[in-house]
C-alpha cells in the first residue's frame, strides 16, 4: 500500500519492508498493480506534454479528450499547482541544446 500510495516509487516500498528495490519490486508488488500505477503515470505525462503543445490552441479541448470547456478549466487548474511548469514543457523540450548532440542534422 505505500508503494501505491507514494505513486509508484520503488524506493517507498523497499524501505518500508527493510529490501532493496529489486526485491519488494518482484517479490511483493504484483505485476499487474506495477503495470496500472505506471501506465496511469505515463498517461499523465503524456497529457502534461499535449496539454503543454496545444496551449491557447482551438483544438486543445479536443486533443485533451475532455468533453466541455468546464473539464478543461478544472485540468488547467489542476496542472497549474501541480505542475506549475507545464506550459512550457514543449517549449523546452524543443530549445535543448543537448538535443542537436544527440541527433545529428537528419536523424530527428
């Protein structure tokens, strides 16, 4: 449960059963609870980062999959204290100077 409870961290669940991460990983927390939390964490982010490349955008409320302006407000709202950032995570993403390093010219 404080595996859970944390998000998902591997570290909350080691400690608290006095292992390291790989064990209380495979030995105490089912697969498929592990696939839930991370994909739900995936999602999140995957919307963070739409929510970020649609802002000020027509189609953001549709991208979002929500359905009324209502829903997006309360997102919005929701990401501003969470992620307080989250406007311009495309914006750095795309600006990363290390990123020319990684990929050469056409490789993109």
């Amino acid at each position: 449960m404080r595996w859970f409870d944390s998000g998902g961290i591997p570290a909350v669940a080691a400690e608290y059963l006095g292992n390291t991460e790989t064990v209380a990983i495979n030995n105490y927390l089912p697969r498929e609870l592990q696939l839930a939390v991370y994909t739900q964490r995936v999602r999140r982010f995957q919307h963070v980062l739409i929510a970020s490349a649609t802002n000020g955008q027509e189609y953001q409320l549709e991208a979002l999959d929500f359905k009324n302006e209502t829903e997006l407000s309360e997102y919005i709202s929701r990401l501003d204290s969470r992620v307080p950032h989250w406007r311009t995570v495309i914006d750095r993403l795309s600006q990363d100077p290390d990123k020319k390093k990684k990929y050469p010219n056409n490789c993109r």
